[in-house]
C-alpha cells in the first residue's frame, strides 16, 4: 500500500495478497473513498460488499457495490482538539 500523504495527487494504492480476505471485487477493481459524516446512513439502502468496521481507532468503514464497482465510506470520529469541555 502507499498512502495518500505521499502522494502528490492524494491517491492511494492498494495491492492484496491473493489470500487476502477482502472480497475479489476490492481486489481487482479500483475503487473510489468518500468520508462521510453518517456512515449507516451512507450505506442503507445500497448492495453492501463490506459490513462496517472499524480497522484503526476513531475510523469506521463500510463498502458498497454501485454498478459493478466498489466504493468506499469513511466515517471518522470527531476530533477532540479545539472541543470546550
């Protein structure tokens, strides 16, 4: 994987394992990401490919089919920083 941060144009590249446990849709078919505010309600009502996760603290995930094609649905929590308590 390179990240995005490295990237001039803010992409990052995702190569699997062939006994990588991610469907063989996220595995052969680039996909786009869009974080989202509400990732339940993001994904209702659509063909999920992936259930909600969450792979690091404080980011929930979720993947989707639209028209033959991943997409991805980042939900991040709230920041702390700059909250009055």
């Amino acid at each position: 994987m390179s990240g995005f941060e490295t990237s001039a144009f803010g992409v990052e590249w995702m190569r699997f394992d062939p006994d990588s446990p991610v469907p063989d849709l996220v595995k052969a078919v680039p996909h786009v990401a869009f974080a989202v505010d509400d990732l339940d309600a993001a994904i209702a009502d659509h063909d999920v490919l992936i259930q909600p996760n969450s792979p690091s603290p404080g980011v929930r995930v979720a993947f989707i089919v639209e028209n033959g094609a991943p997409i991805e649905f980042l939900e991040f929590a709230p920041s702390e920083v700059g909250r009055n308590s």
